[in-house]
C-alpha cells in the first residue's frame, strides 16, 4: 500500500454499543466519501470490545487500500496488524513504536501548538506531525490554540507531511490546507452528521483535485 498523505484523515468517534450503525458501516460511509486514512480511537476500557472493531476496521480498510491507524495502543496496532499508529503527548516514544511495529508502520505524533516537538518527533522517525486544536472542539474542549501560521512555519522547518486537526469544518478547512496542512483531521465533522458520506465529500472537495492521482 503507498500511503498518500492527502486529504480527509477520519477519526472514529466513541459508537455505544447499541448505536444503531456500527462503527465499521460509518467508517464505510467515510471511506465512499473519500477519508484516506482512518484512525480508530477508542478511550474506553472494553479490550474485547476495541478488538472487535478494530478487526472489522482493519478488514474494511485493507479492503478498500485506506491505512488504518491506532490511536494511541502500539499493542493492539501490532495484534491487528494495523497500518501504524498515533502518539500523544503522554504515550509511548516514536522510537519505541518504530522498533516493535517495524519500518513500513505509520507513525504519528501530536505536536499540539508547538513547532519543537515536531521537529523532535521528525527525529525520532516519525512520518507525519499533528498540530491543533486550530478552532474550538467538541472532542477537546480545552486544548490548545494555534494559529494557521504554525503550519506555515512547520512547512519551513519540516520534511514530514503535517496534519491539522481541531475544530474543522468544510468552512474553515481550506485556510488550513493554504497554510500548509496536506491532512485534515476530523472527528465529529464526519462521524457526528446524519449523511456522513457527504459530510466527508464535503472535506475531501477542499483539497486539489491533483493530490489524489
């Protein structure tokens, strides 16, 4: 699989388990509306239950050639044989997860507002750095606030692909892409509308046509 850092980067939202859509069929609307990566995130505590839907996200998205990324738990990236994963502040060192998920992983880190812990991440062997909350979000209410300029200034002093990622709506989105952003992350922008197809269509009608041949 050759990983095109561009476009809609999707990220689940928390499904109960009575929703009445399951979580993969959601990631499956996401996937029809042209998200490009996948990141299944799931902060609960039911391991069979976050085995369980990454097994199903991890056959929908290698089906449809989209990588899927696990937030957060190299452990359960490594048993499901997922694409890579994704690093907090507070998680586990680029280094680390690159040693037990071996060279092809995706690994992805969360820089927040701060240009030096991308630069840092960027040594440490990561493939892509995340900054944000750009606007107000429901996700992380009290997370930090950069400004577009960051991403500008991140591009000068960065070889990897940035993904912005907060707040962002198909209204807002596109000063970030101008500012330098080749991914969008979105959570409640995709997952939380009714026709969550064109809601994705929505973000992935922002980014230059040429970006996805």
């Amino acid at each position: 699989m050759t990983t095109v850092f561009h476009g809609l980067y999707a990220i689940t939202a928390q499904t109960p388990a009575h929703h009445p859509t399951s979580l993969a069929d959601q990631v499956a609307a996401a996937i029809s509306g042209g998200a490009r990566m996948i990141q299944y995130r799931d902060k609960g505590t039911d391991a069979q239950q976050r085995r369980a839907q990454g097994e199903a996200l991890r056959e929908l998205c290698l089906a449809a050639a989209i990588p899927l990324i696990i937030n957060d738990d190299i452990a359960l990236a490594l048993a499901l044989g997922a694409d890579g994963v994704h690093l907090g502040r507070d998680d586990h060192d680029p280094r680390d997860a690159r040693e037990r998920l071996g060279e092809q992983a995706i690994i992805g880190v969360s820089c927040y507002d701060q240009l030096a812990l991308a630069e840092a991440a960027q040594a440490a062997g990561a493939d892509y750095a995340a900054f944000g909350s750009f606007f107000a979000s429901t996700v992380k209410p009290h997370a930090v606030r950069p400004t577009p300029e960051l991403l500008s200034m991140a591009r000068q002093h960065l070889d990897i692909p940035l993904v912005a990622i907060g707040g962002i709506t198909p209204q807002n989105g596109g000063a970030l892409i101008a500012a330098g952003a080749q991914m969008l992350a979105v959570v409640s922008g995709v997952f939380a509308q009714p026709d969550i197809a064109a809601a994705a269509r929505a973000y992935t009608n922002l980014f230059p046509e040429e970006t996805f041949r």
